[in-house]
C-alpha cells in the first residue's frame, strides 16, 4: 500500500507486523492528506474570494439604514454628521473591493496555469478511462478502482468550475447591493462615488484558465462533452 523498506520481518509476531501497519497508514494518510491539498488549493481561494465579496455585498446594503428606525427610509433626513459617517462608509467599502480585485489578480495567475491542466487531464482521464473499458474487458477490481478515479477527476473540475461561476455570479449580485442601499438621501459626494462605484462593479471578474478559457460550469460541460466525442470517435475503430 505504501512503498517501505523494514528492517525486521513484519510477518515473524503480531508486534512487528502492527509496527509495520501503523507506518504502513500513517504514510498512505499524510499521502492522500498532501494529494487533497494539492488537487483543492484553488477552490480554496475562490471560496475565500467568494466570502469577501458576499460580506462586502451585505456592506454595502445596509449603508444609510438603521434597523432600529421604523420610519420609512424615503422621508428621512439625515444630519451632516451622519452623511459624512455613510460617505466614510462607502469609501471604505470601495478600498475594500479594489483589494478584493488585487487579491484575485493575484490568485489569477498561479490558478490559471494550474485550472488549464486540470482541464486536459480531466479530458484524457475520461476518455482514458472509457476507452480502456472498451477495448480491455471488464474486471471487477479494476473497474472499481477507475470508477473511483473517474469520479473523483470529474468532480475536482465540476468543483472549481462551480466557484468560478459562483464568483461571477457574486461580482454581478454586488452592482444590485449597490443600487439597494440607501442612496437617495444621500449627499451629492455620496451619490458621485456610488455612480463610479456602479460603473466599476458591472465589469465581472471570470478566472481564467490559460489566460483564455473562463473557468465557469458551462466551460465543465464543455470538457465533458469533448471527453464524450474523442472516446465516440476511437470506439469507432474497436
């Protein structure tokens, strides 16, 4: 299970063959542990960037508004202090998202290389897979295992293409925080800042994969469906 060298015989008691076990899943853990790591570190960051944007989006919202006041929002007047301590506010929120927008440059760059070979292995392993089962036969044992292997490929790629999407789909919802938070009351310097604010936001940051392919769900079914085609087309000379 784990390649080993011992310096006993592990078969000669029950203690040197415990000793020898233990090593045995100890190393094959710290293996897989290292493994997952490995194949998750960029749906990590996107889950990171995904809950910055979505903290940043309730933010915003709730600029202008006070849970406490019953009265309605459109009849409010607000005090010069308060209108300073709102434009503050969005300042901050606005610092805020431009560190969002490093912090995915950022990211950008290591995952993009990265996301593309996923892709291709993903395609290969699949079509890899189903072509071998074509022409080989089927073993249980064996079928098992690339069944497992398959799987977990598969959903590697369906993962980070799920929060890739969901990222855009946050730095889209953040354009509609902005307009739904209590700006009509607001100073003139408050309003300017949110209109730029708005521009900003409607330009939706898509991770990339080789720097050209987005890494979006429509994008997982497209490494799919080519999967499918290349394994269709070598079955046709079985």
């Amino acid at each position: 299970m784990y390649p080993a060298w011992y310096p006993f015989d592990y078969k000669a008691s029950r203690i040197n063959f415990w000793i020898a076990y233990g090593y045995q899943s100890v190393g094959f853990l710290v293996q897989c542990t290292q493994a997952c790591s490995v194949d998750t570190y960029p749906q990590a960051y996107m889950r990171i960037l995904i809950a910055h944007m979505q903290a940043l989006s309730l933010r915003i919202e709730r600029i202008g508004l006070n849970a406490n006041d019953n009265t309605s929002t459109s009849l409010k007047y607000l005090t010069k202090e308060e209108m300073k301590r709102n434009y503050y506010e969005l300042v901050s929120c606005i610092k805020d998202h431009k560190t969002i927008i490093e912090l995915f440059s950022t990211i950008q760059k290591p995952i993009s290389g990265t996301s593309m070979a996923q892709f291709v292995c993903t395609g290969v392993a699949q079509c890899t897979i189903g072509v071998y089962m074509l022409y080989v036969g089927f073993n249980l044992s064996i079928m098992l295992n690339m069944a497992v292997f398959f799987i977990s490929v598969t959903m590697e790629t369906l993962i980070l293409c799920y929060y890739g999407d969901l990222f855009c789909q946050e730095c889209e919802k953040l354009s509609k925080a902005i307009y739904n938070c209590n700006w009509t009351i607001q100073s003139s310097e408050f309003k300017r800042a949110l209109c730029i604010f708005l521009l900003r936001s409607q330009r939706v940051n898509v991770l990339m994969a080789g720097n050209w392919i987005p890494v979006k769900l429509p994008t997982f079914v497209m490494v799919v469906k080519s999967s499918y085609s290349i394994f269709t087309l070598l079955s046709n000379f079985k």
